[in-house]
C-alpha cells in the first residue's frame, strides 16, 4: 500500500503506519495483549487497536468513534474473512479474527451518496459526493476524467429518462429515487442514447412450468422500462448487489433483479468483499452463487392456506413472500469485470411499502403478521431473518399492518449453524398459534416440497433436503405439544456463537446412533425419535 493511499486517514494514523521504511504494522510492548485489525471502507484501510475479547458491539462502538469514518446506524455489517460478524455479544476471538485481519464495513450512507456515471462513449465512473452537492458538480468531475465531456455546458445529465439542471441538488434526486445508487447517463447534446438492453427473459427449466400471469406483468413491466431507457439501480445496502427495476414511465418501481455473480464473495461482487475461496457463502452451509435459487425456492414453498402452491394461479403465500423467479437478463447497467455479458439471477416483484420492520417497534404489528414469518422461518431454517428484511406495508382493509417477508438467500442452509430469527424477542412469539396456522403447519409435507423444487429446476442436495425435513419435522411435532413460536424458534437458534443449538444436538446424537452407509430415511427416523424424546423432556418440564 502507497503512502497516496494512506492520506485518506486522519494525521494520527497516518503517522502510526508511515515510517522511513515505508508501511508497516505498528507495535507496542507495553499493549502486548491488543491485536491490530485493519478496517476496509471506501476503498481505504483504518487500523484499529482491538483486544481479542472485545465484542462485535464494542468494535462497532470503536468504529463510530474513530475519526474520518461515519456515525453508524443500524443498517451496517461487519464482515471478516468472508463471514458476515453477526452475533453483537459475540467476541472477536469467536470468529477467529486475528492479528492483521481485514473487517470490510457495510454501511448505507446518510450524507454521502453514491453516484454512478456512465457516458455516451461507454465510459463508466463510480464516486461518493456529498448530498449537498448538485448536478454542476457532477458535470465539472466528469470534465476531469473525460476529455470529451471537458466542456460542462455541453454535458447533458440524464436520471431515469428525466434531464437534469445544474442546480439540482443529489439530496432532491435522491429523495426521488428513494436509498438506492443514483446512476447518471451523460452524454454530448443531441447525441443518441444508448439504453444497452438486449434480453431479458426468465429461466424455465421445466416446459411443463406455466408462470402465473403476475410474474409475466412482472417481468414485461421490467422489460418495458428497460427498454425504455431506465437504467437498473443498484441498492446502497446490503452486502451483494442488488437492482431497483423501473417501469416504462421510470417513475415506480417493478422489481428488484439480483444476480448470482454479484452475491456476496462472487465473482462480481460490487462492494469489495474478497472471492470466496472455498464456495462458502457469509453464512454457515450456504454456497456463493445459490442465493437466487433460494431466493425462488422461498416463493415457490410459501403456500397459499388454501392448500399447495398451483402451477398457474396467482394466489397469495401464507408468509406473503413476494413472487419470485429466475430470468436471464443483459444490460450495461449491472456491476461487469469486464465485456458486459448475460447475467442470471432472481427477479422479485418490488412491493410498496412503509419502511422496514426496524424503523418501527414490534408492538405494533399484529400477531399474525409475526406469526407467518416464524411459520417461514423455522421451516426453511434461515439463517438471516432480521428486521431490516421484513418490510412493513400499508393497513389492509381491516386496518391492521401487512408484514412481508424478503431476502431468502440464506434459507435451507446445509446445517443449522447461523439460524437467526429477529422476531423471537418480539412478544407476539411467545402466544400460541391459532387453530387455522395449526392446520396449515399441519398440511407442510417435505417430500412434497422438495419435489415441487426438483420440478421448478433446483434438485436440493441431500443436506439441504435434510434442512427442510428436520426443520418442517420440528415445527409439526412442536405445535402438536402446545409450543409458542418463540419455544420453537428458541430450540434452532444458538445462545451464543460457541453452544450448539438444541436442533444441533438432536442431530448429532441422531448421526451417532446410526451405522455408517445408513439411509436417509432410517436417519430421520432416528432424528424424529430422539426429537420426541427431547421436546417431551421440554414440555414436561414446563408444565
């Protein structure tokens, strides 16, 4: 690392790392015990004097509190060595961080925003400003790096299809265009413009597969806008990348694209983090490159109460995941290594909302709301339920707030490790289901799900499978004795990042009574059998 590199850091720092021979790792005797981590943030590295028993909360605290770096709020995320550090009481040491490790802050941004420039010329520029700033800004940075655009009057800035004055403040078009990366198309006046669309189409696998006609509005909607010249719009959370997908007017949303090469740790990652050596996803027993699989396969399990999921219908899941398909889509707009190429990811529809379960105390949802996420949740054993996930809708007709469930690309997971569920403090967890949840929980049949995903295009390796059944097995057998959500949900999630799960010790035990070579079937039989033991030991000893 250059010393150029090191002047985004404040002059206390700066002096820590340079020295006559250049950058290096700073020591002290007398702090033997302290560690330093380096932290990766907008392209530059801070470094930071950790213990190895601190916290993840305290780090965060730590963070927010060095100079040249944001206030934190609560949408960021820590990750280290391609793992995301999710666990707040959780140490350091717990995650195997070690001395010079690299944590890569994740981050949305209150007064910086991200501003994606693309030319007539097929020139790109990505750069933070702040909001304060406006489009004359813009113009004058884009002189800088393209002589052809040297000249700002004769720049012209377009947004969504909408001309831009230079006096229009980033703050007023963000406040259009709501959290997402603004992208701008800049070219000479009167020249042509270029909208670099040429398929977008959904992936079918299977001929026999007939799509509903709302994914169809769907994804002719995102055509239309498309092909209209609005360009895809990358969210500024998260930590893969993510596309807001415009309709033909390019004044609504339609949907959000996310490819697979753009996951956390793939390939194309837009936010830095480092290539997944192994094929582990951020989460424990998910692989890179899957989440759009699972982001699918969310939907396809997410049956109406009336019965199982039709072919053809377009009926309302019980959780009320949005529908959710795999397409195949080619455009400039996407984040690209090199020549601009197909990409294949999950196309979800875009649902109008009120914010996120986070911008609001659970008191106010109601019971059944929180009722159908866990139901979700448990079945599918994910392994990043938070609140910043569950959107909050409008009041339905009785006046009563809609929860709706996103983000399933770390559901059935191969082990149940890093199941995470927000919604077990909430209070609604801890009342019983209702009759009419009991019998749907009742008419969940894992085989039937894992065939019903063999026929969608996704044969689900034999430990995701195994996820399902033992996850589906242990929600059934426990609203049979009476269990809350929050009885349930507690026995799959850990205490802390080192104490097994209840699930995982049924498990384990279940793998250590069976034989080498034993089947599938006569492991979970095994597995049901030690279950019943442990929940009847549970529930006796409540009541």
């Amino acid at each position: 690392m250059s010393s150029a590199g090191v002047s985004t850091l404040s002059p206390v720092l700066r002096e820590l790392l340079l020295s006559p021979n250049g950058f290096h790792t700073p020591h002290f005797s007398l702090d033997d015990e302290f560690i330093f981590i380096y932290l990766s943030y907008l392209g530059s590295l801070t470094p930071m004097r950790v213990l190895p028993c601190d916290t993840i909360e305290s780090v965060k605290l730590k963070i927010q509190r060095t100079q040249g770096l944001p206030s934190l709020t609560n949408k960021k995320k820590l990750v280290c060595g391609g793992r995301e550090l999710a666990r707040s009481n959780s140490l350091l040491k717990d995650y195997g961080v070690i001395e010079g490790n690299v944590l890569h802050l994740v981050i949305r941004h209150s007064d910086i925003q991200t501003i994606n420039v693309r030319t007539s010329c097929g020139k790109e520029f990505t750069f933070q400003a702040e909001r304060c700033r406006d489009v004359g800004y813009v113009k004058q940075q884009i002189a800088k790096w393209e002589k052809q655009f040297a000249d700002p009057e004769q720049q012209e800035v377009v947004c969504n299809g909408e001309q831009l004055e230079d006096q229009r403040l980033i703050d007023d078009i963000c406040s259009k265009h709501s959290d997402a990366v603004i992208h701008l198309f800049v070219r000479m006046k009167y020249a042509e413009v270029r909208t670099g669309l040429d398929e977008l189409s959904p992936v079918i696998v299977n001929p026999k597969i007939e799509l509903a006609s709302e994914i169809w509005n769907m994804i002719n909607s995102t055509y239309d806008g498309l092909d209209s010249g609005n360009y895809p719009i990358r969210s500024a959370e998260g930590t893969g990348g993510a596309y807001f997908m415009l309709d033909s007017t390019g004044q609504r949303y339609v949907s959000v694209f996310k490819p697979i090469d753009e996951e956390p740790m793939a390939v194309n990652n837009p936010r830095g983090l480092p290539l997944s050596l192994d094929g582990e996803g951020l989460k424990k027993g998910t692989r890179v490159g899957q989440g759009a699989f699972r982001e699918v396969a969310a939907y396809i399990l997410d049956h109406p109460i009336t019965g199982r999921r039709s072919l053809f219908g377009d009926e309302k899941g019980f959780a009320g995941v949005p529908p959710t398909v795999m397409v195949k889509c080619l455009h400039n707009g996407f984040n690209h290594s090199g020549d601009w190429t197909a990409k294949i990811g999950s196309l979800q529809m875009f649902m109008e909302n009120n914010g996120s379960c986070e911008d609001m105390g659970p008191g106010a949802f109601p019971v059944k709301e929180v009722h159908k996420i866990s139901v979700l949740d448990i079945r599918l054993a994910n392994a990043d339920r938070h609140a910043g996930n569950i959107l909050l809708s409008k009041e339905d007709e009785n006046d009563q707030a809609v929860l709706i469930p996103i983000d399933h690309g770390y559901c059935l997971p191969t082990s149940f490790e890093d199941c995470t569920f927000e919604w077990l403090y909430w209070p609604q967890a801890r009342q019983s289901y209702s009759p009419e949840i009991i019998d749907y929980i009742k008419s969940l049949d894992a085989e039937e799900d894992i065939a019903l995903l063999k026929f969608h295009g996704w044969d689900l390796p034999v430990e995701c499978a195994r996820t399902l059944q033992i996850s589906t097995m242990l929600l059934k057998k426990g609203v049979e004795r009476g269990m809350t959500p929050f009885a349930i949900g507690s026995l799959m999630c850990r205490e802390s990042l080192n104490k097994e799960s209840v699930i995982e010790g049924i498990v384990k035990a279940a793998l250590d009574s069976v034989l080498p070579g034993t089947t599938e079937a006569t492991f979970l039989d095994a597995v049901s059998d030690i279950m019943d033991q442990r929940l009847d030991g549970i529930t006796s000893s409540i009541s």
